[in-house]
C-alpha cells in the first residue's frame, strides 16, 4: 500500500518538477525476475526509474538509511540493507532469494554517484549477482537527474529527465565477475 500511495505522489511531484520520459520501455520483461542495472549520477535516480519503469522495483541501499521512520519506509518500498565497502553476502543472499521469487533488482553498477566526467568503474558485486542467479540484466540509462537533484543538495531544480531501456542480454559465459560487471556497464553507456 506505501509503495503505491508512495508512487502515485511521486507522479504528481514529477509532473512538478522533473517531467520523465521512458524510451524503449518494451524491452522491460513483464514477468519474471531480471536485474535492472542503471548508471547513478543523482539521489533521484531510484525515484525516476520507480516512476519509468512498468513493474515494481526492489533495490539495495546503503545499511545507515535503515533507521528509525525512513528504514520503516525504505522497507516498505522494497529496500533492503546491504553495507558498503565490504561484500554483504546477506544482501546477495537476499538480492537471488527475491530474483528467483520473480522480482526485479534495481542496482546502481558503479556503486556511488558518479559526479562529473570522471571514469567509472563497474563493481564485482552485480556480475556476481547476474552470474550466480541466472536471470536476465535490463540495462537503462538515466539523463537529467544530475541537474534536477544535483549531488550534495536536497532541493529540486525543475528540469527533464529520462530512462531509456536496453534489451535484456546474460552475462554467464563471463570468465570472471569483475568481467561481467564490466560488460553490464558498457551495455548501460552504449544507450547514452
């Protein structure tokens, strides 16, 4: 019911602030689990890809927002907690136990906001997810949140933003997980 109620203001507050537009959204699976893996650049990126995608998102987040009200909420957006900075393999655990139960994964590949120009680096940890559960990656690629949400504020600039949506694609013949990390995040900036 939050998740609902929760999705529908942020409509309204879109339509506001940051007007989306969802390119290529036949390429998002209707049914079964799939990893939705996206580049980051603003804290907004969740919210807009919630908002552009067709099914419901669950994704990580890190363990210090799962606190008192807003742990209460994330939860029941369908966050979990993983710690950062170490591999969380109760977070894993918990990102295949849902893939398998049919649900989708958000995961923001390079771990962190990516601020500026900067070269980015793919982390091991969704080749690692993409290999041990089997399921298909949907790589999307989102614009304009940098600008509406810059990194460091809370406040909205009114601005447009959009998701475009890749075909989903396997990553098993990988040799390693950094490997197919790597190929996730090339699919994602292909769609730039």
């Amino acid at each position: 019911m939050i998740y609902y109620i929760t999705y529908f203001l942020t409509k309204i507050v879109s339509w506001l602030y940051f007007p989306y537009t969802a390119h290529q959204t036949p390429n998002i699976p209707r049914q079964g689990g799939f990893i939705l893996a996206s580049n980051h650049i603003s804290n907004l990126d969740p919210v807009v890809l919630g908002i552009c995608s067709v099914r419901r998102l669950n994704f990580m987040a890190k363990i210090e927002l799962f606190k008192g009200l807003l742990g209460f909420f994330l939860t029941n957006l369908g966050a979990f907690p993983i710690k950062r900075g170490a591999g969380d393999f109760g977070a894993m655990r918990e990102a295949i136990r849902r893939l398998k139960e049919g649900r989708v994964i958000l995961i923001f590949v390079e771990g962190t906001r990516r601020i500026g120009n900067e070269p980015s680096k793919a982390q091991a940890g969704v080749g690692f997810l993409a290999m041990k559960s089997g399921v298909p990656i949907v790589p999307v690629y989102v614009q304009g949140t940098n600008k509406v949400m810059a990194p460091g504020t809370k406040l909205f600039k009114r601005g447009p933003v959009s998701a475009t949506f890749g075909k989903p694609f396997f990553v098993s013949d990988a040799p390693t997980y950094e490997e197919a990390s790597q190929r996730i995040l090339d699919k994602i900036y292909s769609l730039a």
